[in-house]
C-alpha cells in the first residue's frame, strides 16, 4: 500500500513538473514571447557574479598576482624587419638570435594550440574553469559555490534535460509528419515553422540568451551562410532566428535519426563518409542547392573545426569556390556564463552535453555582416580570406592563417618549405646572399 502511495505521489509531482515546463517555458517558445522569467534569471545571475569577482579580485590583489592573458611577452617585430638588419656581407653568430627567441616563444606558448583549449578568464565565474588554483578564498564564497552546485545539478540540468528531450521529440515527429506533404509552398512554410518551434525550445534548455544584430542582413534564399564555429550548438543558436539547410556527413545513433527525420521536410544536405571525400561531388551538390532560389540558404563553418571563442582560423577555400551569394555571420559567446568551446581531443559530445547544462547559462552576440560576392579578380583563397577578415573584426576575434586541421594534424611539409622560400627571398632582397 505505502508504494503504491509513493508511486502515486511521484506521479503527481512528475506531472506537476511537465505541466509546468509546458506551460511556462515550451508554450512561449512555440508562440515567440517571453515571460520575463530567463530576464530575472540573468539579472540574478549578473548581480551574483558582479559581487563574487568583487571579492575573488580582492582576495588576489591582497595575495595574488592578478593573473594575466598568456605566459610571456612577444615581440611582434616583423620577420622583414629583422631580416633587414642583417649585415650585408658578413654573416654574425647574433643574426640567428631573433630565430632562436621566435622559436622558443612557439615553444611555451604558440598561437595555435592554445586555440584549442578553453579561453582564460579575468575572474572566476564561479564554476569548476578558472584561470588561477583556486582551492579557498573565504567563506563566503565557498557557500555561495555549493549553492550554485545544488542549483545547477539538481534545477537546471533535470529541467534543460526535460526541455532537450521535448525539443528533439518535437523535432523528429513533426518533420517526419510534414515530410509525407506533397512538395510545395505549405510543406516549405511548415517545415519552417517546425524547425523555428524547436530550435527555440532547444536554446532556452541552454538558458539561451542571444542578441541578434543588423537583421537587415540575414541570409535568404539560394545563398551561403558562412560563420565562424566554436560549438556544434552554433546551427541551433542561427536556426533560433531563421531556418537553414544544414550540410554535414551522415551519422548514425540520435543524430542519424535527427537526420533522417529533418531531411524529409527541409533539403538538408547530408553526406555519406565515402562521399564527402570526393570534393567534386560536394561542390556539384552544393551548386545545384544554391542554383534554386526557393530552397533554404546553406550553412557552412569553413574552419571546419571548433575554435576556442577567441580566433578565427583558416577558412577551406571549398565553400567559396561554388559561386552565390555568401552572407558572413560573426558568432561571439560571453565565457563569463559558461564555456560553449568544444574541445573534442579531450570530450566525446556527452561530456560537453553536460558541461554546457550545467552552466550558468549560453549568451553569445550574433552580428549578420553585408553580402558579399567573388570579385573577378580573385580566386577562391582570396574571397575566403576577406570574409575571414570581415568575420574577425565584427566579432572582436583574432584573425589567424592557420589550418584548424592541425588540431589533430602535423603542418604540411609544403607549409614550411613556403616560409624557407619566403625566408631566403627576403635575404637576397637584402644582399645577405650573394
């Protein structure tokens, strides 16, 4: 009898709790509002954090350096530069120091590694990353940090696992419902609305909260959405303000389910892991996508890997060679409410499932740049590298010219035997040799 009271009851409280999820959360997702609940959330949540890092601060200038962005000091002097003050004739043992210190500097700290581990943080954010030992500072704090333990393992998470759970079912049943619509202008508007419906319900079981900038400007039909790409939540938080046509490689599991289900009502573009080898393949696909005006803009992050909030890196040149329009997005998260890099050398995706979950929240700024087109006097590397240009600087990233392949990846040998020749170059310019 008593369990069949308890059971009775966790059946109560259970349906008390969907009700609520329903009712508060997923219903105002679906019609677009809000209730001001996620406001007095983040107000909270910025009051707590402004006060603690008050403190934190306060405990490292009584007894701690304040911890500083990177490990040495460069000098950023030109290779050019250096060369030219090279003795003209006679060659002396010192011309090698400026290569030896560049070395060393590549050494303990290089700008490309360090791409691909999570951003250091002025001050602690009251989660488990900090840029610092933090062991034990006050009271204070500490008790602050088991109630923000509590309130993220066993609020938050049970109820972003709910809202995921809603948002992925919604998603799988009511694409494979609208799939089976004859193609036309009703199938497109409700593939639409089912793909808006769900991303938003999917970013609010992130605590999303995302500024969208210069809308005027948002990619439309039979064009390239190009962004850079810091977490494989990036789709989800462009899907929140407008729909896309996704290209990717075929998975299997869950997402191979997702994938089935969404390509019947939206022509996404998924490739097999033999196909996507095959470069001529992909870009004949990909034009004929882009060749039809009334299908949905692509999307693709040309890095082709994560990186870490703070770069952009090299962008493959494949994506700006099938012609259209390319629409540059900037994606920037604010690492003060959670870290969105994924790091996948060190975390499968369920590991960085839970960690974004148990977060704080997800808040990024969102910038759509102007339209850009290929000139007739550049090639495909040229136009990838000027929207890379303009994606940085809206963003407030740094611009790098590196591969993001070499975060499992050795520099190509053809790589540096092109800074050999550069090198030798410059000497014979400067009558070093010869």
């Amino acid at each position: 009898m008593e369990d069949v009271w308890v059971a009775a009851a966790a059946a109560r409280v259970g349906a008390a709790w969907l009700a609520a999820v329903l009712g508060l959360i997923v219903l105002p997702s679906v019609l677009g509002i809000s209730l001001g609940i996620s406001e007095a959330y983040m107000w909270v949540l910025v009051k707590t954090l402004e006060r603690m890092t008050v403190n934190s601060q306060n405990y490292f200038l009584m007894w701690l350096p304040f911890p500083s962005q990177g490990i040495i000091e460069r000098d950023e002097t030109p290779m050019e530069k250096e060369i030219a003050r090279l003795h003209p004739a006679d060659f002396e043992f010192s011309d090698i120091l400026y290569f030896c210190r560049k070395g060393f500097e590549a050494i303990v700290e290089d700008e490309v590694t360090q791409r691909f581990s999570s951003e250091e943080l002025l001050s602690w954010n009251l989660l488990t990353r900090t840029n610092v030992n933090f062991h034990y500072i006050s009271l204070r704090l500490t008790i602050v940090w088991v109630i923000g333990v509590v309130v993220r393992y066993c609020f938050l998470l049970p109820l972003r696992i709910t809202l995921a759970a809603i948002g992925i079912t919604s998603m799988i049943v009511g694409t494979t419902l609208v799939g089976q619509l004859p193609n036309g202008s009703v199938k497109n508007y409700l593939s639409e609305v089912v793909h808006l419906t769900c991303s938003r319900i999917l970013v609010r079981a992130l605590s999303g909260t995302i500024h969208y900038h210069n809308k005027e400007n948002r990619p439309k039909k039979g064009g390239i959405c190009v962004a850079n790409h810091t977490s494989p939540i990036d789709a989800i938080i462009l899907t929140n303000d407008g729909c896309y046509a996704m290209v990717g490689q075929v998975h299997g599991g869950l997402m191979g389910v997702i994938q089935r289900a969404t390509v019947k009502a939206c022509p996404h573009v998924w490739f097999e892991r033999s196909e996507i080898k095959d470069r001529h393949l992909v870009t004949k696909r990909l034009r004929e996508h882009v060749a039809d005006k009334s299908k949905l803009p692509i999307l693709i992050f040309p890095e082709g890997t994560c990186i870490n909030n703070t770069s952009v890196m090299m962008f493959k040149k494949g994506s700006f060679e099938i012609g259209g329009t390319i629409y540059p997005v900037a994606i920037k998260y604010d690492p003060q409410f959670g870290d969105a890099f994924w790091n996948s050398s060190k975390y499968n995706i369920v590991s960085y499932l839970l960690r974004i979950m148990t977060s704080w929240a997800i808040v990024c700024n969102v910038w759509y740049l102007p339209p850009m087109v290929r000139e007739e006097d550049e090639d495909a590397v040229q136009f990838a590298n000027r929207v890379k240009s303009a994606i940085a600087r809206q963003g407030g990233l740094t611009e790098l010219p590196w591969d993001g392949g070499l975060k499992r990846a050795k520099v190509k040998d053809t790589f540096r035997e092109e800074q050999q020749k550069n090198y030798s170059m410059m000497l014979v310019r400067n009558g070093s040799i010869g």
